[in-house]
C-alpha cells in the first residue's frame, strides 16, 4: 500500500495542481496560435465543458479508490480536484455568458428558461458554487461536519445533471458517443457508493441486532 510520507505528499499535490491547469494552458495556446477552428466559441465552449466533467469525474472516483487501494491520502486532494471541477464550469459558463451573450444578463435568462440542455446546465453550475464557497476549512467548522457533509452530497446531483446538460447537446447532431461514455463512468461511481453505503448500514445493523445462531 502506497502511503506518501508529507514531502511525498506535497509533491503529489503541487504535480495535480499544475496537471489541472494544463487544460487552460493549452486553450490559451490555441487561440494564441489561431488553432481554435472556424468557430472558436464553440471550440471553447466544448472544452471547458468536457473539462468540468472530467474534474467532476475525477472528484467521484476519490472514494472508490481510497478504499479499492487504501490510499486514505486521496481524501486530502478532493477538495482541490472538486475546486478544479468549479473552476472549469465557471469558465463553461463564462464563456456562454460573454461570447453568446455579451454579458446581457436578460438575454441570458430567456436562453435559460427556454432551452432545456441550457436549464439544466445553468442548474448544476448554480449548486456548484455553495460546494465551492464551502471548501475552507472555516465554514466546515461554521457549518459542522454533518451539515457540510450533506451540502456536498449535492455533487450526486450535479454530476448526472452535468451529463443531461451533455445529452441534450449532443442530440442535436446525434451524437451519444461521449455523453454515453460519461454516463457509465458517473452511474458506476455513483452505484458504487450505493454498494457501499448499503453494505455499511447492514454491518450496523447486524451488529446491533445480531442474528441467532
């Protein structure tokens, strides 16, 4: 079992921080070089998109491999990974609110209330931001653990939010390769804390009422 002493630990965390970044680095590149394609909102668009549910991805597979491999160390990543996922749908929305719509708020909110893929989307980046304005760990103390716990139980919300967002934007062109792809990898993620969860409670269970023997 892989157990990172604390410079070990740093070192990991500073290569992620740097890793998570690449992504902008290489959008920012692009449109330096004139590489976004004939419709740069769109190549924008897309990629930050992917990107928030790539993070999203990676902030669900925490749990599962902290307890597949025992590597408890993970659990101190997943919060900058979660901020990570934040961040990416910040610039998703960014983008849409600046290229789209020039930043008229009223514009914005028609497009929202009449486009479902757009209602959607808008409704996970709304639920993103208490996760993210909760990450310190001052308003885990304001909060308690238990509260903080369940406020950020909305990320099983906001994960198959974020694929609905993605279907229907694919349905346009029929394209359900990705969204399917995604689809899988969250619904795995999420049965697997089902599992787990399901299992835990029997354990307590038995162990207040054993079975006779």
């Amino acid at each position: 079992m892989f157990n990172p002493n604390p410079k070990q630990f740093r070192a990991i965390k500073a290569l992620l921080f740097v890793l998570a970044l690449l992504p902008l680095v290489r959008l920012i590149a692009f449109t330096a070089l004139d590489r976004l394609g004939a419709n740069p909102v769109e190549f924008i668009t897309r990629n930050t998109g992917d990107w928030t549910l790539y993070f999203l991805c990676f902030t669900l597979s925490v749990t599962p491999l902290r307890r597949i491999a025992g590597w408890n160390w993970l659990l101190k990543l997943r919060r900058m990974i979660g901020l990570y996922a934040f961040f990416y749908a910040l610039l998703h929305f960014t983008t849409f609110l600046w290229f789209d719509h020039f930043f008229d708020f009223g514009e914005m909110w028609k497009d929202v209330l009449k486009r479902p893929f757009i209602t959607v989307g808008f409704i996970a980046f709304l639920l993103l931001i208490p996760l993210a304005l909760t990450s310190t760990n001052g308003m885990i103390k304001r909060l308690g653990g238990k509260r903080w716990q369940w406020l950020h139980r909305a990320i099983y919300v906001i994960a198959p939010l974020g694929i609905l967002h993605f279907w229907w934007m694919k349905a346009g062109k029929h394209d359900f390769a990705q969204p399917i792809v995604f689809g899988a990898i969250v619904a795995v993620l999420l049965l697997a804390r089902v599992y787990w969860r399901s299992a835990k409670t029997g354990s307590r269970a038995e162990a207040v009422n054993p079975k006779p023997v």
